[in-house]
C-alpha cells in the first residue's frame, strides 16, 4: 500500500485542478419523498410544479444533486433528508429536459471495498434517459476514481483520483412520462406459436435501402414501414433486440479505433440507449422507442429485451467509476474475500450483487418499468446464471428467482435465460423453473453436429428435434421451454457456418484470440468466398438444410436477422466490436445466386409452421400408442422403412425419418374442440450420397405429398409429388425431405 504521505501528496495535487466551486444562485431543496427511486416529475405542495430526486446509497455520508446548464455550468444542491439510506428532496421548478448527475461523500478504503470518491459525477441508475457520451478516443483519466497512472502499479486503484469527473461523463436526464398506453393493443402471441428473430437496432436499419438515411440505425428506422414489412412478410412474431439499455464502451475499443457495438455493457437500466435515437438526447428518446413499441405491436409483432443485469460498464477494481461503483460499491457488486477484488462471474470484470434487497429492487423495478411503462413484452436474460446465484452457488432458490415468480407484472410476460455463466457451476441448460424459457444450446451442438456429419448419436439428435424432453420435462415445463436456435448474434451467421472452419476475427484487434473455438462448422470444401460452383451450390443446399430443421422441429425457433437471406460476417464469430459493414445487415444480399429462394423457403417454412399445431406442440410427444388406430404420436424410422431399435436409439445415423402424429395433440382450441392436424413424415439425411428411403406404409399412410424438399434449389418443383406409402422414395445427399400424410387416389407400386 502506498504510504499516507504518497497519498496525501495526490490529493493535494489534484485538489489544485477541482471545478470551480458550485454556484450560489442555488434553487431551493425542499424534503420531498424517498419514492420512487430516481427523478420523477411531480407537483409538489402549494401546487409548485418540479422535480423529486431520490437515490438509494448506503453507507454514504452526503449526496450531492448537480444540476447542469446548457453550457455545461454546474448547481450543486445537498440533498440533506435520509429515509432507510435513501437521500430524497424536492427542487422547486426542475422539469422535464434537465440533465443532472450525484456526488456521493463517504470513506476511501478500496481494501474494504469503500470507494466513494465526490469528485466523480455519477448517472442515476434510475435515470430515464441519459444525454452525453466518452471521447471515442478513449476514456480519459479523470473518470477513474482511483490514479490511473500511479506509478506502483500493484496498488493503483488504491489512490483516489480527485479531478473532477462531470466535463467527460454523460448526465441524466428528467423525463416527463404519463403514458397511459390506452390506444396500444399487445400480441400476446403464446410461447408455442412464438416465432422469435433476433436482430440489433442499428445493424438491421443501418442499410437498408427503403428507410430514410437519417432513420436508419435507429428506432425510427426499426418503425418504418420497409422493416416492419420484411418482419411480416417473413412470418416472425417476436423481435428480440440485442441491449437497448444504456451502455459504455470499453477504453481498450475505444483506443483501437473500435466501440462495444453489440451493448452488452449496460450503465442505465432504465434508459433507452441514446445513440439509437434520431429524435435527440434531451428525453426524446423516450418518446422514439415507445412509437416503436407501437409500431412494432400493430404488426402483430412482440418486443423483447435482450436485457444485462449481471454486471455493469465499470468493470472491476481498475474500471472506471459512473455510477454504482461511487454509489455504493460494497452494496452494489459482489466482493472476493479481499474486498477490494471483485467477483466475476461474467467474464467482464464485476457482477452484480443480487442478493442484496437494493439491487435485487434495481433489477426488478427496471423490468416492471420497461413492460408498463415502455410496453414491451418480454427479456432475455444475458447470463442468467449469475442472477440465480444466492452467495456462491446457482440456486433455483435464489431471491432474484423468487421475485420473478410471484410479481403480477414479471409473472406474466416471456421470460427467456441464457442458463449459463463463467463461473463454477454455472452451467444450467434445463434447471430453470417454470415461467423460463431457455437458449437450447444442445439443440445448436447436435444440429450443427449432424449436418456437418459429425453424427450425433440418434438419441442425443431425436430429443432436441422433439423439444428436448429429457431437458425440460419436469415440474410442468412444455416444449417451448426450449428455444432452438442453431446460430445467434455471438458465434458464425448461417451462411459463415457452411464457409467458413475457423474464425476469422483479425478486425477485432485481438490477434483472433477473442471468439470461441468450438464452432462445428464446415466450409464444405473450400475456406471462405469462392467461385467454385460446385462448392456454392452445397452451401446453399446446406442453408436449406439447417433452416429447415430449425423451423420444422418442436419448440420455439429464433433466427438472427440476415440469416434468411444469407448474410456473411466474413468469418467472423465474435463481431461484438464491428459497427460497420461486418455487423450490419446487407439487404442486397437477396440479389446474389440463391438468396432469393433461401429467403422464399423460410417464409414458406414460417407460413406451414402456423398452419400446422403439429409443428407447435404444446405437450411433449409421449411415444405411446394414440388412439383407435394404435399409432404413436411419434415414431423414428431407418433408410428401410423400419422403425428404429433400442440400438439404433444410441448410435449415430446419417439417416433419420421423423414421423409426426397429427391424429390426436394433446390441447384443446379456444372452443374447447380437440385439436388435430396433417401428419408428416420428415426424413434427414446427412451423407453425401443420395438414399432410396422406403417410405412407411399402411397403417401410417397410404401415401404421401411431398411439400419439401432441399435438394432443389427452387421450391416451387416440390408440392404435389404423391408417393405410395411401402414404396421408396430417392433423398438426395445431404438434403431434408418433408411429406404430408395424404388420402385419395394411390399412384402404383414403385412410384417416387
């Protein structure tokens, strides 16, 4: 530790470079209330218009509210009333439109975690809107609250850093909102007929030819009609935007030239992120987002967050300080034993402290706040491992679990996990209480595995086709507790995971260290572009291939935005940092050799996906015997017609057909009648050669419609085709098959 001369002899230093002091034409403070937490607009007494500050900071011994002018001049007012460590007052005429910041007082210990620090301005975690960015040159020093350049390196975040902070951090800003959201209508669209499509803000708007420039990459953008028209058209039901929160970029993109494009480094859980508002930054964008809720909505369309509460932009002990971390850091974050370490679940230097009331009440208040008062319809919880954590372990006890369960808001809108952390035991695929749905990460690996011929076992390959029973089938958990995906915005695009065996992440400026190196990919021939049409013409079958799984099996699907239509990264698998061409949407990509007809397919697999409930169960297949006629609801079949052994079960097939009951589903419709639906049977085949299937006959079927089929680059060739059932049926290489179950006339024998 450095000596308390060495200290002192710092802060001396940098007392000689504070602000000037606050102004004295100060407006009065009046006692206001200690909720809600946050600035809240209200009329006071006397029937006095102004504004109620309130800040939850234990610990802490003064709060300073520091009001700013348009030309950046600063008020500083002491909020002086304290209810349960909320510092609270009420600032006679302050309306919508002002921008402001804290200034916590309190010990600097770092050694016991203490790190409050008065000269770093701090946002609001409450705030509704925050106006303001970093220098993209990097972070400066003065946001730091320790000495960043100290020149002992092993104690540096231990010597506050006293410059004052308020010249380079974004500020709050007081938000008039009373939106009833009377004229707006949700989907409400169920979890079994959800159809979800991940997309990020920016990169679908930024290129797209039918939105005005100064619109795209914005809310708006996502608003205009030429989005809300390829969404409707596709056949989604849900977009699931990447973090819309208010995040920071890290210095070391910053320094590179490079920003944190994707968001996931929140700062302001209640703010919508600035930079995607076309409308301004003084509270603007409040009213922006929420136009696009209702845009979004009158399509039919549900929003969901990609929401990340499991740690913050400040990093661990060598971060910045912004918020939180000057707040009341010992309150806020997880600590290790040597409190000036933090613990880091997440990879990204702190996590969040959930056990803890203040922020268990962050979390929960900011969601309630996004589903009332900014309407959106659901969350994705990125590592939501680290939330369910009690003191150490991942416990489906946890308090932030608990909450989530009995809040009559939360309760009752799509909850997805990614049920996994970085920590030990945070793995947790299939352990996620009712209520959640979870990222299937299984269903990826055995997908990708299969159609890359790496061959899964059968077993391992059924249940994720089926909707992963063996996961998910316990405590009254449905199929579309598994969302199936087989790429999503972290890992290869569609189109990168047939050309592509290694990552190709140079751009990130990380030596492609960064990005994972299990991607079960293969090129199919040939790494990267080529002219080789040969080598073309499998990919795009190969696209087919896995756009047809995903959306024909049994949970609820999510594409990432481009995929349909072929998008390429270049090879790049971790495009966290590219907001540029590499991450955004190419919407020309439909013009090249057969985008078109991938385009064409996913659209028509969307449109037979909604007629057919046989294709959104809502129970999981028994396997059982159903009916009068005895047939099984579900039923594996070889290349022989035959139906699978108990060793087939567990061996690898290049060969799968799929037979779907459309007989008897359990459920009943609006009217109470019994659902039922065609049949099919679909058959996989993964070898390169082509397989004489022999179709299963009587009492399965008599015959069969064939509705799709891969091995064709155009569609159109494939309805119609009726083959007898018995007889057998050519599949080509590596292509998908599906039939319907038909009546009426039989061809002869041999047909097909």
């Amino acid at each position: 530790m450095s000596s308390a001369a060495e200290q002192e002899a710092v802060h001396e230093h940098a007392r000689a470079r504070r602000a000037p002091a606050a102004r004295a034409d100060r407006p009065p403070v009046w006692p206001g209330a200690p909720t809600p937490l946050g600035a809240r607009c209200r009329v006071g007494p006397d029937g006095v218009a102004g504004t109620n500050f309130a800040l939850w900071a234990g610990g802490a011994e003064a709060v300073e509210l520091c009001l700013f002018d348009a030309e950046g001049g600063e008020t500083r007012l002491e909020l002086t009333e304290l209810t349960h460590e909320i510092w609270h007052g009420f600032v006679p005429g302050v309306g919508p439109g002002q921008r402001y910041g804290y200034r916590v007082h309190g010990r600097w210990d770092p050694w016991t975690g203490a790190r409050w620090n008065p000269a770093k301005l701090l946002l609001d975690p409450y705030a509704r809107a925050v106006d303001g960015d970093f220098a993209r040159s990097g972070l400066p020093p003065e946001v730091y609250g320790h000495v960043r350049d100290w020149p002992q390196q092993h104690v540096a975040d231990t010597v506050r850093d006293e410059r004052d902070s308020a010249p380079y951090v974004p500020k709050g800003v007081v938000v008039q909102d009373d939106d009833d959201w009377s004229d707006d209508r949700r989907p409400k669209t169920p979890w079994p007929d959800s159809v979800i499509y991940e997309l990020h803000v920016k990169g679908f708007t930024a290129r797209h030819p039918g939105i005005p420039e100064r619109l795209r990459g914005t809310y708006a953008g996502l608003a205009h009609p030429a989005a809300i028209e390829h969404l409707v058209r596709l056949g989604v039901t849900a977009v699931e935007l990447l973090p819309v929160h208010q995040f920071a970029h890290e210095d070391h993109l910053l320094r590179r030239g490079l920003t944190n494009y994707w968001g996931y480094n929140s700062i302001g859980y209640f703010a919508p992120h600035a930079a995607y508002s076309s409308s301004g930054t003084a509270g603007q964008q409040v009213g922006e987002f929420k136009r696009m809720v209702r845009a979004l909505h009158a399509a039919g369309i549900e929003v969901i967050l990609d929401v990340v509460y499991n740690h913050t932009a400040e990093a661990g002990e060598l971060g910045p300080t912004l918020s939180l971390k000057g707040i009341d850091n010992r309150g806020y974050y997880r600590l290790q034993s040597d409190a000036r370490r933090y613990a880091d679940y997440t990879g990204c230097g702190n996590t969040l402290h959930v056990v803890q009331p203040q922020v268990l009440r962050l979390i929960t208040d900011s969601l309630r706040y996004w589903v009332t008062e900014m309407g959106v319809d659901g969350f994705r919880f990125d590592l939501a491992a680290a939330l369910a954590r009690s003191f150490h372990d991942v416990d489906m006890l946890s308090p932030f679990l608990a909450v989530i369960a009995q809040d009559p808001v939360l309760r009752r809108v799509k909850l997805i996990a990614e049920p996994w952390d970085v920590g030990n035991g945070g793995y947790q695929v299939g352990a996620f209480p009712p209520l959640w749905t979870e990222w299937n990460d299984r269903y990826r690996d055995a997908v990708r595995d299969f159609w890359r011929g790496a061959l899964p076992d059968v077993r391992d390959l059924g249940y994720r086709l089926s909707g992963s029973s063996d996961l998910y089938a316990w405590g009254g958990r449905r199929p579309y507790a598994s969302v199936n995906f087989v790429t999503a915005h972290d890992g290869f695009t569609l189109r990168d995971l047939v050309s592509y065996e290694r990552k190709h992440n140079e751009a990130n400026g990380e030596g492609n260290r960064d990005g994972t190196n299990d991607n079960r990919s293969w090129n199919c021939g040939a790494e990267g572009e080529t002219d080789d049409p040969a080598v073309n013409a499998l990919r795009r079958r190969q696209l087919r291939n896995l756009m047809t799984t995903l959306l024909l099996s049994t949970g609820v699907p999510m594409l990432v935005a481009g995929d349909e239509m072929g998008r390429t990264q270049g090879g790049n698998n971790n495009a966290y940092c590219q907001d540029n061409e590499i991450g955004w949407l190419d919407w020309s990509l439909p013009e090249e050799p057969g985008r078109a007809q991938l385009l064409a397919l996913t659209r028509r697999l969307l449109d037979l996906r909604h007629r057919h409930p046989v294709l959104r169960r809502r129970a999981f297949f028994s396997g059982r015997p159903q009916g009068a006629d005895g047939l099984r609801d579900l039923a594996w079949f070889t290349a022989a017609g035959t139906e699978m052994t108990e060793g087939d079960w567990y061996a690898p097939a290049a060969t799968l057909g799929l037979y779907l009951s459309g007989r008897d589903i359990p459920g009943r419709d609006a009217r109470g009648e019994q659902v039922t639906d065609d049949s099919f049977l679909a058959v996989l085949h993964a070898d390169h050669r082509p397989v004489d299937f022999r179709l299963p006959g009587p009492p399965w079927a008599e015959a069969y419609e064939r509705v799709v089929d891969t091995g064709l680059d155009e569609q159109g060739a494939a309805p119609g085709t009726v083959h007898r059932g018995g007889g057998t049926v050519t599949v080509e290489g590596r292509s998908v098959l599906l039939l319907r179950v038909v009546g009426g006339p039989v061809p002869p024998d041999g047909s097909g």
